[in-house]
C-alpha cells in the first residue's frame, strides 16, 4: 500500500463541542458537492477528513478545495503501512523530489503499538535520510523543508508541505442571510465574510434604470459569479426602484433623499427576507465612510427593520476592503466605471446627523408602502452559478 490522500484538518470546528458533527457534516456535504465532477472517494472522522483522488485531477482537485469554507489546512499526502523500512523508504523518495538545503522529520505517533516513540523515530528517519541525501543537514529550528510522519494504527500519513485552508465555518451552518450588493468595493467583501462565517447569502440589486446602466447590473452579476464559487449558486434578485427613487427626489428634503432611500431599502429587504426564509440583512457598510454610514444615520436608517443587520466591514479601514476585494478577485469589478442607484442621485450636502422625526415627516409626505408594494411585485430574479452559462431568469 502507497497511494497519495489529501488530508484535511477542520481548525475552529473542533471548538464546536456538542454541534461538532453538525458542522463537520456540512463540510462534509460541500467538500462532496464541490468534487462532484471528480473521480473521488471522501471519507471522515472526528479530526480530519480523507480524500482519495487520480493523479491526473489532482490540481483541479486542489483548487476546487481552496474554495470551501471550513478548512483550517490541508496537505497532499503519502499513506503507507506502518512499518519502519516502509516508512523510511517512503520519506526518502518523498525528499528526493523536494528542493531543499535542510530538513527536519516531526513524527506523531497516534498508535502506542507502534514500538517506537515519536522522538526516537524522528532521529532513525532524520539519520536514514542524512545518509541518503548529499549535502543536506538537519535544522531543528527554520528549517527549509519540514517532513511530517503520522503513525496511525494499521498506517502512516507522510507528507511536507501544509497549505493554508480559507478556515471559518462550512457554508449553511447558519440560517441564510440577504446581501445588499451595490456594485461598489465594499458590499462583495462583506458578502465573502458572510459566507466564510457560515452563512448562505442571495445577493439583492437595487436598479434605476434608466438613470443606472445594464453594464451596473452586469457588474452585479459578475461580483455574484465571483461569490457563488463558494457556494452551489446565489439568487441574485434585481429589484426595480427608479419609481421609488424618483418619488423620494420629488417629495423629500435634498439632504434627508439618501437617508430616505435607505430605509426604504431596508422594508423591501425585509420583505424579501420573510419570502426567502432569510434571518438577516448583510450589507458593506463601514462606519463613517459616507453620510449614511455616520453612527446616526445607521440608528434612524435600521430602525426601520426588527431583523438582524450585518456589517463584516463595519470597522474596516477603505484600504483593508480593497486588499481583501484584491484576495477575492472583486476589485477589478467593482471599480469598473458604472454607476449603482446609490451614486447616481448623491445630493450636494447629504445629512450626516438625520433625527427620526424629520425621517418620518419626509415620508409622510408621499405613499411610500405603494410603492414598495410594486418594487416588491416586479422583482427579476437570476440563479448565478460560478459558470455563466449556468444563470438562468423569472419573476418573484
């Protein structure tokens, strides 16, 4: 026996205690869902989970598995019997194809039938391959190549290179959630957070056209594409607000229309959240960044929802967004030249310090529930999957 597994330890899962199943399940599920399209065999314990996968997939394989929340780390490794010149064999071989000037062997010894203890058998294997491999000496301490051996019973997992997993939780360990997705820079960030703290997002769109663009609704479903490959697909529901939005700039005070148009944004959320069976609103917004991102326009704007709203860059800086949009590969989307609802009506002096009051004799003036009656109704709604001939189009 000497066949080649990805081993994949969970990380914060273990921390679960009573809900660890649950969680490593889900994983489970996903890793399962994601692999679909591969010859492999996943198998799973309380610790780690074991992929056995052809030779020919296995950078396909890899990069199929960076994609899964959940994953703390994972390695590429050789599974062989227990046996000591079987062991040694393998690291030998295992280490003639490494580019290295010194090594390190760390063994950890689960089976205490195995008849030699962890540290001494570091020493046999670090001799075995001293003797074997020129010019190479052992750095106990940085060294270029660390040569993990894990003794289990009935076989040995050896491997060298650890690669980093996106960790958090399994998608779908919490209820679902709304992402309110703009366009802009920060709305796919907080979206990937969601997702990386469990949470299976759908995306909502609020379109103006004709004062927004078809190429701002191809920018939308773009960011969706980049968040749906970290779930099976997303709902991406375009709502249309040009009535809405024009009421507002007709009825409103200047300075209060994008506080008003905010709250408004907030009663479809809710209303598409009950339709959904979604449990929060997400959105991207960073406290202080804009006008209606001052701590008081945050309080007069949610007050207009009893649902949970959830901010992943509340206390971001701008700079620390856009590397993170840079990581997920949403930037270059995001700052493509055409403009949300959001932008398009800005006003000169918009409110910083909006009161409630003046919040509701500003929408006293005009039948806003109408009118977000007929936003509501007219709902398109695309299913985005990470290949765009995949999306597909009906009506709420």
């Amino acid at each position: 026996m000497n066949t080649r597994v990805i081993l994949i330890k969970y990380g914060e899962l273990t921390t679960k205690k009573g809900n660890r199943k649950f969680f490593i399940q889900t994983l489970y599920q996903n890793i399962k869902k994601k692999l679909s399209a591969f010859d492999v065999v996943i198998t799973k314990d309380i610790s780690r989970m074991y992929i056995e996968f052809e030779e020919k997939e296995e950078v396909d394989v890899l990069k199929k598995i960076r994609e899964v929340f959940g994953i703390y780390n994972f390695q590429v490794a050789y599974k062989v019997e227990s046996q000591e010149e079987v062991i040694k064999d393998t690291c030998l071989s295992i280490l003639e194809k490494e580019k290295f000037s010194t090594f390190k062997v760390e063994t950890k010894r689960s089976d205490k039938a195995f008849p030699i203890s962890s540290m001494d058998f570091s020493r046999m294997v670090g001799g075995y391959l001293l003797k074997n491999l020129e010019g190479k000496r052992v750095d106990v301490h940085q060294p270029d190549c660390l040569l993990h051996i894990e003794i289990l019973k009935g076989y040995t997992y050896i491997y060298t290179n650890q690669h980093m997993g996106l960790g958090g939780y399994p998608v779908g360990v919490q209820a679902r959630g709304l992402l309110m997705l703009s366009g802009g820079i920060d709305s796919p960030v907080a979206g990937y957070l969601a997702l990386k703290r469990g949470i299976p997002i759908d995306c909502v769109y609020f379109e103006s056209l004709p004062h927004t663009s078809l190429e701002a609704r191809e920018k939308v479903i773009q960011l969706s594409r980049k968040l749906a490959k970290y779930k099976d697909s997303i709902r991406l529901m375009i709502v249309p607000f040009t009535e809405i939005q024009e009421a507002i700039y007709k009825h409103c005070n200047p300075d209060y229309t994008i506080t008003i148009m905010r709250r408004m944004m907030y009663r479809i959320m809710e209303s598409l959240a009950k339709k959904y069976k979604a449990l929060s609103i997400i959105n991207g917004e960073s406290v202080g960044q804009v006008a209606s991102q001052t701590l008081e326009s945050m309080y007069v704007i949610n007050s207009v929802t009893s649902m949970p709203v959830i901010r992943p860059v509340a206390c971001f800086d701008k700079l620390e967004i856009i590397e993170l949009a840079k990581k997920i590969d949403t930037y270059d989307i995001s700052i493509l030249p055409f403009e949300d609802c959001c932008t398009v009506f800005v006003p000169k002096h918009p409110v910083i310090h909006p009161t409630m009051e003046s919040c509701i004799k500003n929408e006293e003036k005009f039948d806003y529930l109408s009118f977000i009656e007929r936003c509501i109704e007219r709902v398109e709604i695309l299913n985005i999957t990470e290949e765009e001939q995949d999306s597909t189009t009906d009506l709420f």
